[in-house]
C-alpha cells in the first residue's frame, strides 16, 4: 500500500467508529441519526487528508485559522461546505467571509459588522452562528477562558445578526467548560437555543460536542458535532 492508501484507510476506520459513535448517542437519545451533522475539524492537518474525507463522504469540514483555511479551501474543491470554528480576529473577518460558508464563533458585534461588510464585498451570503461561553460565573478570571458571548448578551448579539442583509443566523456554537460536566453545560446551551429559536425560529443550529464529549452533545440535542481528533488522529501541536 502506498502511504496516501495507508492513510485513506486509517480515515476511513476512525471515521466509521466516529459515525458509530454518534449513531449509537442517537439511538440512546431517541433520535435519527440523520438529524445530526458531523463536521470534520482539519486544523493543522494538511489539505491531502481533507481530499480524502471528502472521497470518504464527508461533506462538512472545519477549520479554525486564516490563512491555514483559506489555503486548503483553495487545494481542495469537492463541493465541501467550510466552517470556520476558531476565535476570529475582526481585521482576518473580510477574508474569511470570501471563502467560508458557516462562521461559528461569532461572539462579538464588531465581527458582525465586519463579516457583513466582507460578505457584501465579495458579493457572498453566510450561515452564522452565535458562540456562547458556557464557564459558570467565577470562572472568567480562568487563564485560557474560553471565547463566546456571555448567555445575557446573546439575544442582542443574535437579533444584530438577525437585521444584516448578508449573514443569516442559523443557530448557537459552544465548547464545553474544561472544568465542569458536559452533559450540564450542553443541557444549558440547549435552554439557551431554546429560547433563541422563541424569536429567531429559523436558527435550528446547536452546534456542540468534540472528541471527548459527543456523546453528551447529542444527548442534549446538538445538530451538529465538531470531531477533529477522534478521525485524524492526534494533531500537531498548534505553532
Ligand atoms: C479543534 C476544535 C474542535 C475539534 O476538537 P477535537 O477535540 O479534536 O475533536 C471542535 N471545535 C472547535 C471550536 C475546535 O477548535
């Protein structure tokens, strides 16, 4: 076997347990597993193995830094539908509208308004979704907190979204606490999407679950997973 085949069957095994996995969450749940999206986060892993996610039937992959992103979008054109999933800095906003689809870590007003001017300067629209903190009180002095807007700015910063004429807001990202139960802060986002979808029904996203916490992510209620780990193995450490 030639290492390209190697890898494309290693992908092709970790994928299946991956698929496994959440088909098995689902069935727990009471869900089909056609309700839930996989999203194959490839930050860091070169654009050769998203072209073979892609032959493997991936459709959804994420990536979490310009320009790493922009360069693998531009090496692999299979029809992929590109996340961006990474914190955001607003002056990288205008590139990223050019070549991603769905911005899931939206958490500040600025971001709104400078992907809304890169959408229209490319002439682009954009699914986004808001990014909530899930840290309980009394963590946010934590070094390394987690970026995402506080739950009591959300329905400002969603409504904001919401009244741009390019972006449309599909729903709510979060990343687990590192410190506290998954299951109870995926249950909060959950009431939090809830009340959202009260006036913005169409943002039927809940994008929630990593390697390590799918489980409870689809317990809850999530649309969509992002799995990086658990399909490319372990990743490099970030430069
Ligand atoms: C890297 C990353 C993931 C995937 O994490 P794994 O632990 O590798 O599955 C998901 N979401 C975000 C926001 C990430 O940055």
């Amino acid at each position: 076997m030639t290492p390209l085949d190697e890898r494309r069957t290693e992908l092709a095994d970790r994928l299946d347990s991956v698929l496994a996995r959440i088909g098995a969450a689902c069935a727990r749940a009471g869900r089909a597993p056609e309700d839930v999206t996989l999203t194959v986060v490839t930050k860091t892993y070169p654009a050769a193995d998203v072209a073979l996610l892609a032959s493997l039937g991936v459709t959804h992959v994420g990536e979490a830094r310009h320009p790493e992103a922009r360069d693998k979008r531009a090496a692999v054109d299979h029809g992929l539908v590109w996340h961006f999933v990474g914190a955001l800095q607003t002056n990288k906003a205008a590139a990223v509208a050019s070549y991603c689809d769905v911005v899931e870590s939206v958490d500040r007003l600025r971001l709104v308004n400078a992907l809304e001017r890169g959408a229209a300067a490319h002439d682009r629209r954009l699914d986004v979704l808001v990014q909530v903190n899930l840290d309980a009180a009394g963590d946010s002095g934590e070094i390394g907190k987690r970026s995402g807007v506080e739950p009591d700015g959300l329905s400002e910063l969603a409504d904001a979204v919401a009244a741009t004429e390019r972006l449309r807001l599909a729903g709510l990202m979060a990343v687990a606490p590192r410190h506290a139960d998954p299951a109870t802060a995926f249950e909060r986002l959950a009431a939090l999407h809830e009340q959202l979808r009260a006036d913005h029904p169409a943002a039927r996203v809940m994008s929630a679950g990593m390697s390590g916490d799918l489980e409870q992510a689809v317990q809850a209620g999530a649309t969509h997973v992002r799995i990086g780990r658990a399909v490319l193995g372990e990743r490099p450490a970030l430069q």
